[in-house]
C-alpha cells in the first residue's frame, strides 16, 4: 500500500481567511481525491483531483471555495477558502491505483478548527 | 442517494465477544471495502471484496456480500479493547472511476 502524508495535521484558522493542505505520496497514484468529514460525520467526497487538468467536484462543491491541485502524480493540494466556522472538518486525502486500482488508501488527515 | 446505510449506529460488547455490523447500500456495485477510524483519525483499510465474491476473511475480520440484499456485514471475533473505533463500509460509486461512497458507520466500544 502508499504511504501518504498530509500537512499540517491540525489548524486553528480565523474567519474570512484560507488555508492550504497538502498530500503527498511515496509513490505515483492513478487517482487522488479530497474527503471532508464532518465532526460526528460520516465521509463526504469532495472532488476528484485530476493530474494536469481541473480537479472534478461533486455536486454541493464548488471550485471557488475548495481549490485543488495536482502538478503531478504523487502530490496534491486542496485550499479551503473564505473560511467560516461551518468549514470546521477533518480533510483527508486518498488515492487509488496502487497496487490495486480498486482499493482506496487515506492520509491521515488534516483537523481544521476555524474560530 | 447515499449509498452504505449502517447499521447498528452504535455498538458497546465486552472484550472477547463478537461484533456484527451491517451495511446496506442502494445500487449495484464492483466492490464494496470496509474502514476502521481511530477517535477521528486517517482509515485505515481493512478488507476489499468484490460483487462476484461472498465472503472475505482476514485474521479476525469475516466480511459477507449478499447482492441480492444490497447488503454486507463486517464481524469482528474475539474483540479487543483495541478494536474500539468506527467503521465505515464504502461502495463504488459508479464503475470506472474509482470513487467511493461512504456509509454512515458504526461507533464500537469494547469494554475492558
């Protein structure tokens, strides 16, 4: 399986400011993708982040608030902007593609609190 | 529609019982995996079974498919304090694209 790490591992953030997140692997990934988790929540998919091109959001997200990078195949970034204390979340990133392309790896997450 | 709705939504056995959790999903699927989350850590994978298959073991871990429910249940034998976590059944959201869609998950508190 991929080792991924993501940073940092936890913010506290004010209101009306962004905060970047980053994902790295240890090896090149078919796929990435962001998930936000509620607190108390269950998983929700944010978007997919394609390498290269446009990341692809699902419905309910929207580009201008969770911009996302991927330079290339082994690192990804997703921004939460303008940020509010309904953003307060764990953000994790996954990947696919490695070794299996079916089964799906986690970073450990980034836990953001924002005041 | 979501899909994986789990059930129980909370579970609390003592050490050494065994721990049944259920998940239901909407739609047909390739495959269906099964997560552990530690008090709000990353998930760690546990056992990936396909639609073609029935039952998955691994150590401790027994994971059923029933296709025809829309339906597969994660048991947890001889359970450890350790064990204490949530769990989280996800479903391929369409085929192709890797993507998954998670179930609500099941709170388990083993006692010691």
């Amino acid at each position: 399986s991929a080792v991924i790490s993501q940073k940092p591992s936890r913010d506290i953030c004010q209101r009306g400011t962004s905060l970047t997140i980053q994902c790295q692997v240890d090896s090149q990934v078919t796929m990435m993708f962001w998930y936000r988790q509620q607190p108390g929540q269950s998983l929700t998919l944010i978007a997919t982040a394609n390498q290269g091109s446009e990341a692809t959001y699902e419905s309910g997200f929207v580009i201008d608030k969770f911009p996302i990078s991927r330079p290339n195949l082994t690192f990804s970034t997703l921004t939460v902007s303008n940020m509010s204390p309904e953003d307060s979340s764990i953000y994790l990133c996954s990947v696919a593609g490695v070794p299996s392309t079916d089964t799906q790896y986690f970073g450990p997450g980034t836990r953001l609190t924002v005041l | 529609s979501q899909q994986g709705e789990e059930d129980p939504q909370a579970l609390s056995i003592q050490e050494g019982e065994n721990a049944t959790m259920n998940c239901s999903y909407k739609t047909s699927i390739n495959n269906l995996q099964w997560y552990r989350q530690n008090s709000g850590r990353g998930l760690v994978h546990l056992i990936l079974i396909r639609s073609n298959e029935r039952e998955k073991h691994s150590g401790r871990l027994r994971v059923t498919l029933d296709t025809s429910k829309k339906s597969s249940s994660l048991l947890i034998t001889a359970s450890r304090a350790a064990d204490t976590a949530s769990y989280f059944c996800a479903t391929d959201a369409a085929s192709g694209t890797y993507k998954y869609i998670f179930g609500t998950g099941t709170r388990l508190k083993v006692l010691a």
